[in-house]
C-alpha cells in the first residue's frame, strides 16, 4: 500500500515536471535555445498567486488565471528584450544570456519579496480521497488532471490549428518556413508565451504541493524539468510527459527507498546515463516532428 | 637589454605583462598590509581573491580555449577541497614541517580533482553544447550531494567509513570525526596565505599560459574553432578535449585547496560549492572576455572587491551582475555596436580581433 501511495505521489510530481517541461522541449524545439529562465518563470507565477490570494484575497482560479496571463507577458518580454538580438549569435552566448536572465529574474524577487520563506496557501481544497488505507490528497488530483487536460489541449493546437502547423514548420527549418510565409517572430512569441503561461500553471500546483515559496524556489524543479524533457527526448510532447512521469517516480521512490539526501543526485545521475547511452532520449526518434 | 626584449615575441611579452601585473599587485598590497592601510575585511578577502582568480583562470581553459560551456566548475573544486582537508586531517603533526604537508595536500587536491575531471570528462565531452552545459551543471549538484553524506572517522583500528550516518562507523570512543556529514570538516589547519595564493596563481597562470602556447593549446583551439576541419588533419579531439578539461579541473581543485584551508570549517553549501558559485565563475570569465587568461584574473578581482568597497549595493551585487552579463552577451554579438566601439579603439587593439575572426 506505502509502495502505491509512493507511486501516485511521484506520478502527482512528474506531472508538475512534465508542465514545465512542455515549454523547455516546445522552446528548445523552436528556438533551438536551452531556456534557462524558465524555472524562474514558475517561480514569479507562484509568488503572482501567493500576492493574489493572501495579500489581494481574490479568488484562487482567478489568481491562477492572472498570474499565467502575467506569465505570459513576462516569457514574451523576455524572449523580445534578451533572446532575440542573438537570434544568429554563438549557442555559448545564447546560454549565458538565459543564465543572466534566470539571475536577473531570481535576484528582482529576492529584491522585491525578501530572502525569508514564503509559506503557500493551496488553491486546492484541502479535501481528500480514502480507498481503503490510500490516501490521496485533492492536490495530486488536480495536478494529475491538469497535466492529462494540458497534454491533450497542447497536442490537439499543434496538430488541428494554422498556428500549431506554423509552430512545427519554424521548428523543422526556420528558414524554409519563412520562404512558405510563416511569420517565425511571431510563433517564437508564441512558443514563449504558452511555455510561460504552462510555467506559471506549474507553479501554483507545485507550491500547492509543497508550500514553501522562496525566490529560489523554480530553479531546481526548472533543472529537474530539463532533465526530463531530456530524457523524454526534447522537442517531443509526448516524451515530455513520459519523461517527467519516470522522473517524478524516480525521485519519490529514490527519496523512499535510498536516502532523501541523495535524491537528487540520483535524478541527476539518471541523467547523465541516459545522455551518455542515448542522447536522444526515450522518445528521440519522433525527434523529426518536434515542436 | 634592448636587444633582448626586441628578441621577444607578442604572446612572451604578454604572458610577461600578465606575470608582472599579478606580482606589482602583491608588492603593493604587502606594502598597504604592513603600512597598515588595509581594513581587516580586506585582510580576509586576499585569499579568497587567490581563489576566485585562480578558478576564473582555469573555467577560461575550458571555455575560452576549450570552447565548450562549464557548469560544474564548483564541484571540481569542491573535491580539491574536501580531499585535501581530509588528507590534512589525517597528517595534521604527523609530516613535518605545516609547509611541506601543505605542498602534499595541494598536490592531492590537484590530482583528485583531475581524476575526477578525467573521468567525468569521458562522458560528458562526447555531448556538444547545451546538453554539456547541463550535464557538467548535474556532475557539480551530485558531487556536493554526495560530499553531504559522506561520513568519515578515525581510530585506532583505522579508518572508517559510511554514508549513513556518524553511529554507523562503529568507531572508538576516543576517535576522531573527519568528515561529519552535512556538517563537513572541522579544524583544518589554516595554512592558506596571500603568499602562497599568489604564488599559486602564477603557477596556475604559468600551466595555461604555456598550454595555451603549445602545441597542444593550438590543437586545443583547433578543436575549438573547427572540430571537423582538427580531425581531419589528424587531431585527436578526445584526447586533447580531456587533457583541458582535466587541467582546468585540477587547477579548480588548486583553488579549492586554497579555500579549504583559508577557514577552519568547511561545509559544502550551495553557496560555496553549488552551481551559483559555477555560475559566478562563469561571469568573471565571460566579463573578463571568453578566452582572455589576464581578463579573468582582473575580473575577479574587481568584482569581488567592488561589492565590498560599496557596501551598500551588496544587495544589488547579483542584479548588477546578472544585467551585466546580459549586456555583454547582447553587445558583443551585435555587429554596429561593436562597429562603432571599434572605431573607438586604437587600431593596434582592432587589428587582431578581426583576424581572429576570419
């Protein structure tokens, strides 16, 4: 029964990896760039809706719905004022650039909201789901639920909309869709503003799951969801979600089972296996239609 | 005289700019030292200055020559620091004399942090750019990981062992803990000294400065600027590849040794050893310009002491930094800026730039 329960729990985290590791892959798809501020952009999300329900007292969905819309805007800025001048630049230059904006992004928050722990009020209420000896919270419900409805929403806009086809024409050859009349500005734009937007969706879950908010709090789970998105295969959807599903597992399992301490050493060793056996990941052969 | 310093060429002549730089900067702070000048904060940052600079100089063999991005630099010193504390610990009083069992554990640092760089390296130097920024990135996290669990003590039946916890050695009542954990190491001897920082540096600054020089560092560069084009004259990139990823890990594993014995206590904290202290290597490097070894070095140095000279923007000190960094990024990649910076420059400075470039 612990094992089960474990189990629902790494599958309740690797869901909130998976989110967040949707806009690393749909980015680096795209972009070809390796996003490293977007773990930063989970974490202004959180701090929106922490303001938003603790300090404004508005609703929780409506909270949720701001802060991805800010979200938004933010990955938008962003990808305007500091990726795009480097659109041709050296990948080196491009890494450090989404280095300092982690930096900038991490160091604004410590600045405005202060070093000192945060404690997150959920915006799932604090009901739960008894089968038997198994409990399972309403958090790692809404969580698993909103990852499935994401991934399926996120599929469909790829493959049924004009500017899902365009999002996968940019990330084949940018230049070539150019030549077809696709405007790539614009779908990179877009890319950045649903990766954001996910971001910050991620966000709330992740804090409604473990309540500590600091200006620091997105930078782990942002790695970790690379990893994932790694070891799904990047640039595919689906490894996305099968990558941080496995990775959740592992980690909750891992800090069960081994040693809490070690946990994340272990999921960085995965890793690092899985880049050296296979660098293309689980999914690296759908690595041609990527997003 | 003057026949002899007509006889030598550029690069000795910088490489003697960059020597003499660091020795008036000793000469200078010695002098501020025992005039009495110097605050005792500032006393306390001169080997850290040591540290800083010898780790900004040894990222750059990895990023300015090398050419590949490095996040894991902390943890190469982290093992530099830990082995050598440890191996300090343990012939605390037992070689003599405290300066020759200083030069051991700086060698020991040095040597286990190029193993580690040699091993690691195999893997990871196989990837190429991202993907190698974040797996060296995942190296650095799992490296400070583990130093957090590893238990170490010592009694008369030896030494023991355990990644558990301190009960689980079974040790004597009368041993010694060595390395406690999260809690790290305790009474290190403090044996770091301006001196020997400095003296350190110009040792580092002599290895990758002739590396760099060599016929290995043009193989390296090579590497750098055409992989394919190198392998096909017959370069062996892997083997050059390791040799300087693992110099420039054995010479962080130098700075750690310098950090470990600066203070008595050594824990490894995300701050000190996590990928922010990588991170902000990687700033002196890229500030100082990618692949200039002198830059580094003055980078460091000014970034370090600049927070600590204007006390109130401590508070900004990494906003500033992450803008900075941004800045130089956007404006070095951007051709009419550099165009008209250029212009500025006078045009011995302007000349080599733009060769290198072709």
């Amino acid at each position: 029964m612990q094992f089960i329960s474990y189990l629902i729990n790494g599958i309740s985290l690797g869901s909130v990896y998976a989110i967040i590791a949707l806009g690393y892959t749909m980015v680096y798809g795209i972009a070809k760039m390796l996003n490293f501020a977007h773990g930063d952009i989970i974490m202004v999300g959180s701090y929106v809706v922490y303001i938003a329900v603790s300090s404004l007292g508005l609703n929780p969905i409506l909270s949720v719905v701001i802060s991805a819309i800010l979200c938004l805007v933010l990955g938008v800025v962003i990808e305007k004022v500091a990726y795009k001048p480097l659109r041709h630049a050296s990948k080196l230059a491009v890494l450090i650039t989404a280095i300092g904006v982690s930096y900038f992004l991490q160091n604004m928050a410590l600045l405005i909201f202060g070093a000192n722990t945060k404690s997150f009020t959920s915006v799932v209420p604090a009901v739960s789901l008894k089968l038997g000896s198994l409990t399972i919270t309403a958090e790692t419900i809404v969580t698993i639920v909103a990852c499935v409805i994401i991934m399926i929403c996120l599929t469909l806009f790829i493959n049924k909309t004009k500017a899902g086809h365009a999002m996968q024409a940019v990330s084949e050859d940018q230049d070539a869709a150019q030549l077809m009349g696709i405007n790539v500005n614009a779908t990179i734009s877009l890319t950045f503003a649903i990766g954001s937007a996910l971001a910050a969706v991620a966000g709330v879950l992740l804090c409604s799951a473990y309540p500590s908010l600091t200006p620091y709090t997105g930078a782990m789970p942002g790695i970790k969801a690379f990893v994932a998105a790694v070891f799904g295969g990047i640039g595919s959807i689906p490894g996305a979600l099968i990558g941080g599903i496995l990775l959740g597992v592992i980690e909750i399992l891992s800090k069960a089972y081994i040693s809490s301490q070690l946990s994340d050493a272990i999921v960085f060793g995965v890793l690092i296996v899985v880049l050296v056996v296979k660098p293309t990941g689980i999914l690296g052969k759908v690595i041609q239609e990527k997003v | 005289m003057t026949v002899m310093k007509k006889k030598l060429n550029k690069t000795t002549k910088s490489n003697l700019i960059t020597y003499a730089m660091v020795v008036i900067v000793y000469i200078i702070v010695q002098l501020l030292v025992s005039g009495g000048a110097v605050s005792s904060l500032m006393k306390g940052l001169l080997v850290p200055l040591c540290v800083y600079s010898i780790l900004a100089v040894s990222l750059n063999l990895t990023v300015g020559i090398l050419g590949e991005l490095s996040l894991g630099h902390a943890g190469f010193m982290c093992i530099g620091a830990f082995t050598s504390a440890t191996f300090s610990k343990l012939t605390n009083g037992v070689i003599q004399p405290a300066g020759f069992r200083f030069l051991l554990a700086i060698l020991v640092g040095a040597v286990f942090a190029g193993i580690f760089g040699l091993l690691i390296g195999i893997p990871v130097l196989r990837l190429k750019g991202d993907y190698l920024a974040i797996v060296t990135l995942a190296f650095g996290e799992i490296i400070k990981n583990i130093v957090n669990v590893i238990y170490l003590g010592r009694d008369s039946h030896g030494i023991h062992f355990s990644i558990k916890d301190a009960a689980s050695l079974g040790m004597d009542a009368e041993g010694e803990m060595i390395i406690k954990g999260p809690q790290g190491i305790t009474g290190t001897p403090t044996d770091s000294t301006f001196t020997i920082g400095i003296v350190l540096i110009l040792v580092t600054l002599f290895i990758v400065l002739n590396l760099v020089h060599s016929r290995s560092g043009r193989a390296i560069m090579a590497i750098r600027d055409n992989r394919i084009a190198a392998e096909s004259v017959g370069i062996n990139i892997t083997k050059y590849k390791l040799m300087a990823f693992s110099i420039s890990a054995a010479l962080a594993g130098v700075a750690g040794v310098l950090y470990a014995h600066n203070l008595s206590t050594l824990t490894a904290l995300p701050k000190n050893f996590g990928y922010n202290m990588s991170i902000m290597i990687l700033v002196f490097v890229v500030l100082g310009g990618i692949g200039n070894i002198r830059g580094s070095i003055i980078a460091a140095v000014l970034l370090t002491m600049l927070p600590e000279l204007l006390r109130g923007l401590n508070d900004f000190r990494m906003l500033i930094y992450s803008v900075v960094l941004i800045a130089t990024m956007i404006i070095t990649n951007n051709e009419k800026i550099m165009n008209t910076i250029r212009r500025f420059l006078p045009k011995k400075q302007a000349q080599p730039v733009k060769e290198e470039t072709k």
